[in-house]
C-alpha cells in the first residue's frame, strides 16, 4: 500500500492544470494500492497535427512522471469514419505520418518513446470480439445519446452519415479493449466520455476515469482547427510562415478574451518552461529517464539573469523599449496584459521565439529522414498538383493479309469464276456429273 503522501502528490501532479476531471476517486484507489494506473490518448489522423497538440502531449509528461502507462491510439478506424476526412487509400499513410510526427514531439519535449505504446486502432478494432461488442452496443444506444455524444467531436453536416453515430461507441469500447483505467482528451470530447461512463457498464464493462484539458483557441481567436490554416501553425511549419501567422493574430491591447497568443502561453509555453525548470532541479519522480536523448534548446522561455521563479519572460523591443517583464505564473502575465503594461507587439514577439524554439528540432528531424519526407507526400498528396497528361497511344501500322486490302490483286481462282461457263453438251443426260 502506498502512503498517503505519495497518493496525494502523484494525484496532483496527475491532475495538475486540467480543466476537468470525473472518477478522480477511482485514480486515487488505483494508486492507493500501489500499481501504477494506466492510461489512453487517442487522435485519428485525418488533417495535419498542428501546435495545438502540444497540449496534450506535454501533460503526458506528468502522466509518466506520476508512473502512469500511458497507450498513444492512432485511430484510423475513427479516421475513416470522421464523414470521410481521410478516405481509406491515405489512412495507412497518415497514420505512418502521425507516429513520425508524435514520437519527434515527444522526443523534442524530452519525454521518453521508450515508456510510451503506441497502438493501431485497426489492430484490435477489425477483431471478432470487438466488432461483437459494437453490435451489442448498437442494440442499446438510443440514436439520440449517440448523435448527442458525437455532437463536439463529428463533423456536423446537412446530411449525416451512420458513421457519425457508430464513433462515440467505438471510443467507448476502447478503453475496454487498451485496458485502461483512464481516458485522456481534451474538454470537447467529455459528451463521448459521459456516453463511455453510461453505456460500457451496460455491457458489464467497468466505468472508467476521464481527465480533460483545456482547449486552445484558433490565432484568430476561434477554434484551432486542421481545416483553417490561418487558425494554427503546423508543425513543420517554416519560421517566416510562423511569423506570418502571429502577425495576423488577433491580439488587441488590453483584450484577453479570445486572444489565442495568451491562451497558448498559459496552456503550453508556461507549462513547457515549468516542466524543462522542474527537470533542472530533478523533479521528475518516477520518470528517471526524463530528458534523456532530447532533440533542441531545452531552455525554460525565460532570461538567464530572470528571478528565481520566473516561468516566462517578455522583453520590450522597438523604439520605446523597457525593461523585460519576468513572471512567475500565468496570472501576472494576464494581469499585466490587461492593464495594457504589455503591447501586443512584444507579446507576438515573445510568444514566436517561443515556437520557433519548440518546432527547430521537429524541422530538423523532417529534413533528415526521407522516409519521413515520402510518408508526408503520401499522406498529403499537393491537390494543385498537375498530372502528367496520358499519351496518345501511337498507331501501328500492320499490312493486310495477302489477297486483302484496297489494292489485292484478283487470285487466279476469282478470275476463272469470272469467266462464262462452259456450253452445255448435246449428250449430257440428268443426274450425270456436270448437271446444273
């Protein structure tokens, strides 16, 4: 049995900076008894993963730091099913694209591959037995709980197809078939995860925990979204596009609703500064392996003469100028921001040396591996691409046979038919040979 204080601390900073959680009880007796609770992260690969993932992938760190197992789902089943996002020819590729792109992220932020399963939906989705339990599921979801649970997560559209009301069962059956006693997302999924807690006891299935993150909103103060390239910034995004899109983001003086610069500070760069501090000082717990191999600057976003304390630092640039600010949490930052002590300008400056800090290595690792190159070509194929266009098939000329054509000469047999036949004899009888 583990002592309450190791409960308690490896509860905390299981659920530290989550916006949500539902079954926390159940993570504390899983760690009171001393095993390590296990956990899954799903993402189907359909558009290209932009920065907001990093959300998600930095709170892993706490996960593994806490001795959590934590299984990375590339759903490709979902991806399909997601009103045809990524039709099946270029699922395989995209889900190749996904794991280059995850395990280079992971490896950037210094969290350990190594500790972390990676898990093909298809591999266990396709099964006799799991393929039985979506039909019982099927016989006692209501259509209104299914359309329901999918309703933040599946594409809404005029005409919706099955698939959108069979993907809230599908990611409910998961936790079962991963063995998990945790499900990891972000706060638009939680109608599927209440669908999850309902339904899998119906099936004799337990009911699992689910913990939440934040969202984070679009550059341009929406939501950050695949399909809008102005709401977000690839992860192989080169700088002067980077900087291109902070430039358009919304960011008004003093404005810090829907500002998309300020929420990604609170919900990844702080988090990301405080995690690579933590590590200088050790504080990584059970995860001795932290930081081992990491790719890039592992630098905290702050200045080298900053206080102690200090998570994230602005420098004032341009002609007014200034001392940096130093911060030692989020709120400060907002505080200061509005009350307008903090330009807009100084903030995207800040927040793009950030950025191209985290994304230098992923470019990097791109740009060394041409298997990674060729998977990304085939999983996002140029639409403007021209094709080739297909040759004419040349005619080849081939004689006719003898005696055929526009210019056969008549054979020895039509001439002779062609000419009168011969007089009947006078002595000819009937039925004799020659009888017309």
């Amino acid at each position: 049995m583990a002592s309450t204080l190791d409960v308690e601390a490896k509860y905390d900073l299981i659920t530290r900076r989550l916006q949500e959680v539902l079954g926390g009880d159940s993570i504390k007796a899983i760690l009171a008894e001393g095993r390590p609770p296990k956990a899954y992260w799903g993402t189907a690969p359909t558009g290209r993963p932009h920065i907001g993932y990093f959300v998600a992938l930095t709170k892993i760190a706490d996960f593994l730091r806490a001795g959590v197992e934590v299984k990375i789902l590339l759903a490709d089943v979902h991806a399909f099913l997601d009103n045809l996002k990524a039709p099946l020819e270029l699922v395989a590729h995209r889900t190749k694209y996904y794991e280059f792109i995850l395990r280079t992220v992971f490896t950037s932020l210094g969290i350990p591959t190594s500790k972390l399963i990676f898990v093909q939906g298809s591999d266990y989705q396709l099964t006799r037995e799991y393929n039985l339990d979506n039909y019982r599921l099927c016989a006692t979801v209501t259509e209104h709980d299914a359309k329901k649970a999918g309703a933040e997560v599946v594409k809404q559209v005029e005409s919706p197809l099955i698939s959108g009301l069979l993907y809230p069962g599908l990611q409910a059956l998961d936790e079962q078939y991963l063995g998990v006693d945790f499900q990891f997302g972000g706060v638009d999924q939680r109608k599927i995860f209440t669908f999850a807690e309902l339904y899998l006891p119906r099936l004799g299935y337990a009911k699992r925990a689910h913990l939440m993150n934040p969202m984070v909103p679009g550059l341009m103060g929406g939501k950050m979204s695949s399909s809008d390239p102005d709401s977000k910034i690839d992860f192989l995004d080169p700088p002067e596009a980077v900087k291109r899109k902070i430039k358009k983001a919304f960011c008004e003086e003093g404005n810090i609703t829907e500002n998309g610069l300020l929420a990604f500070t609170k919900a990844v760069l702080i988090p990301i500064s405080q995690l690579r501090i933590e590590r200088r000082r050790g504080e990584t717990g059970v995860d001795s392996e932290e930081g081992q191999g990491a790719i890039g600057d592992q630098s905290p976003f702050v200045d080298d003469d900053a206080p102690e304390g200090t998570v994230f630092t602005i420098r004032r640039e341009g002609k007014f100028g200034g001392p940096p600010s130093h911060y030692k949490d989020y709120q400060e930052l907002e505080d200061d921001f509005s009350a307008k002590k903090i330009h807009p300008g100084d903030l995207k400056t800040a927040v793009n040396k950030a950025i191209d800090s985290l994304l230098a290595p992923i470019r990097t690792a791109f740009a060394e591996s041409p298997e990674w190159q060729k998977i990304e070509k085939l999983a996002y194929p140029d639409p403007n691409a021209k094709t080739e266009p297909k040759k004419k098939k040349e005619k080849v000329y081939h004689p006719p046979p003898p005696g055929k054509g526009k210019n056969a000469q008549v054979t020895t047999a039509s001439a002779e038919s062609s000419e009168p036949p011969p007089p009947i004899s006078e002595n000819a009888q009937p039925g004799a040979a020659g009888e017309l």
